[in-house]
C-alpha cells in the first residue's frame, strides 16, 4: 500500500486544465463499485467545470471528429486519475453511473426544478466531467451539508415560468418536446442562447456560458 492520497493534491493535480475538482465521498457497501482489477472502490472525487474556466483550453487543444469535449476531458483527466492509482470514469460512459446523485453526496449541490443540479454561488452554470475512483480512502475530502438549496427561498421559480414548451412537467422532463422547439429556431431561442428556462434562473448569473459555449452544448443536445 502506497502512502494516502490528499483530497488537495488531486485537486491541485486538476486546476491546471481549467476544470476543478468537486468534492468526493467514501463509499459504502450499497455503492457496489469496483476497481478495474475486481478491489472495492472506498472513495470517489468528482470532477467537473465551473462557468467558462476550462473553456478557452478545450477550444485551444480540441480534435477533429465526434464528441471532441467528451474526448478532450477523457484525454486529459484519464491521465491524471492514473497519477494517484485511480480508475476514471466519464459521464457519458455506459452503463450511466449516477453522477448526479454521487455530486450532492460530494459537494453542497441539490437538484433544481429543471432537473439540473444547483450550486448556491454558481447557480446551473457548471456540469461533471468525470470521476476519480479509489481503492484507498482519500484524506482531507471538504466536508458537505453546510448550505441549504437557493430554490427553497426563490421567490416565483422563473426557471418554471420560461420555458416556451412547459418541458418541465410533473412526470418529468419532457426531452421530445424540449428538443422540437430547440431545433425549430422558435422564440425564444434556446440553441443559440441557450435553455431560456437555465438562463431565468438569478443564481450565478456571472457565471452563465459565453455564446460559443453555450451554442456548442445545445447543438449537442439537440444532434445538429
Ligand atoms: C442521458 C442524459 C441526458 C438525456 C436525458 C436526460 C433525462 N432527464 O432523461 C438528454 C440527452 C436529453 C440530456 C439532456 C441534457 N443534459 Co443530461 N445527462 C444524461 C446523462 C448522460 C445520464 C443520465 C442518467 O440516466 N444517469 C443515470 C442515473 C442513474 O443517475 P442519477 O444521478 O441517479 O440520475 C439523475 C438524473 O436522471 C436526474 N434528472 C431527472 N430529471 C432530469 C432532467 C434534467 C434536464 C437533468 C439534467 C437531470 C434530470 O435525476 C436523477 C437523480 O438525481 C447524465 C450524466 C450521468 N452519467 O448521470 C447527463 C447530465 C444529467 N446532463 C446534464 C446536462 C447539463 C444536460 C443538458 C442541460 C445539456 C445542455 N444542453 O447543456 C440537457 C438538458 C436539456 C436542456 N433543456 O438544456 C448534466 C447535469 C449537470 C448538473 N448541473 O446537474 C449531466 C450530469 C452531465 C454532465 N456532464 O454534467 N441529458
Ligand atoms: S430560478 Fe429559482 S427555483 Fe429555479 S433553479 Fe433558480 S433558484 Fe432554483
Ligand atoms: S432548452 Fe428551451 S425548450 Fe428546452 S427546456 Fe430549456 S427553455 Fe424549454
């Protein structure tokens, strides 16, 4: 057994490429995870961005062909994992493991009205990136519970009022519809600016995506 990992060499270890470590968690017996080579997973970091911060390096280093941001944040983050012996996995990697859930275990983040999960200072602009899964717990991971949901005291829940579509339904998020008006070009207009009903939302407004960030992840979503 090597020496303990730091949550805080990790999170070093990551900064550089404009995407940050968010937090982790120890395991337990119900996570059932398992190590490349069959041990326990005993811990787990999440990584993610935050706002435009790994924006401009993804833009910088990108290749030619499919899903380049999912390939650019395999590429770089894969790497790094296997520094500290972790195993990596990426959020679009199948089966889908449950990267929303493992986030608010990680870090004070609770699920919004739209579904999307929400951080009191960075409001629905950040996303995961992949995750850090160790055979040894990590030492130094922050601590969690310590903030309440900007939702419980928003006044009107704007995020409900704005979409054109009303996607937001009490069965759940209706993709279908969402993804028609998207690629109609209808007002308003979600592929180049964005979810009308992400950007209604007052919380971390600083950090919302600039327009070539924003037109990149709606065009992936609606396959354009
Ligand atoms: C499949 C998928 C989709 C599908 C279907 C989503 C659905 N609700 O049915 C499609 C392609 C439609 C989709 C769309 C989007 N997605 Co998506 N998606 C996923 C993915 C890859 C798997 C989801 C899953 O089944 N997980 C497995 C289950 C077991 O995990 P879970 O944590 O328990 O599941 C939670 C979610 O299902 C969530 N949920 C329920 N209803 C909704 C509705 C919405 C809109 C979202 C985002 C989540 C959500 O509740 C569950 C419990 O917490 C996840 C990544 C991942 N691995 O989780 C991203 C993920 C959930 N998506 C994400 C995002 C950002 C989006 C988009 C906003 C992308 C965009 N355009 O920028 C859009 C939403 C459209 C819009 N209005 O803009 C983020 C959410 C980040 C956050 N802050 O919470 C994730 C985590 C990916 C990431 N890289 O960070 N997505
Ligand atoms: S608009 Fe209000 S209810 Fe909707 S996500 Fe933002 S804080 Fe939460
Ligand atoms: S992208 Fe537009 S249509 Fe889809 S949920 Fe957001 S506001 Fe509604």
């Amino acid at each position: 057994m090597g020496e303990p990992v730091e949550y805080r060499d990790i999170s070093a270890a990551i900064a550089p490429t404009g995407m940050v470590a968010r937090g982790g968690f120890v395991t337990t017996a119900d996570d059932a995870l398992e190590m490349p080579d069959g041990r326990s997973v005993r811990s787990v970091v999440i990584v993610g961005n935050i706002g435009g911060a790994m924006w401009k390096r993804f833009r910088d280093e990108q290749q030619p062909g499919p899903h380049p941001l999912d390939r650019w944040t395999r590429e770089t983050l894969a790497p790094i994992a296997a520094t500290f012996s972790a195993a990596f996995v990426h959020p679009s990697d199948q089966p889908f493991r449950p990267f929303q859930r493992w986030a608010q275990r990680a870090d004070d983040v609770w699920p919004s009205p739209i579904g999307m999960l929400i951080h009191s200072e960075y409001g629905l602009w950040h996303a995961y990136r992949g995750a850090f899964l160790f055979a040894e717990p990590v030492r130094g991971l922050p601590s969690v519970g310590n903030a309440v949901s900007p939702c419980d005291s928003c006044d009107g829940r704007p995020c409900l009022m704005a979409c054109p579509v009303n996607a937001f339904t009490a069965a759940g998020y209706d993709t279908v519809a969402c993804a028609s008006h998207v690629g109609s070009g209808g007002d308003p207009d979600c592929l180049h600016e964005g979810c009308a009903a992400r950007r209604a939302c007052p919380v971390g407004a600083g950090r919302r995506y600039d327009a070539d960030q924003m037109l990149f992840h709606m065009r992936a979503f609606v396959g354009t």
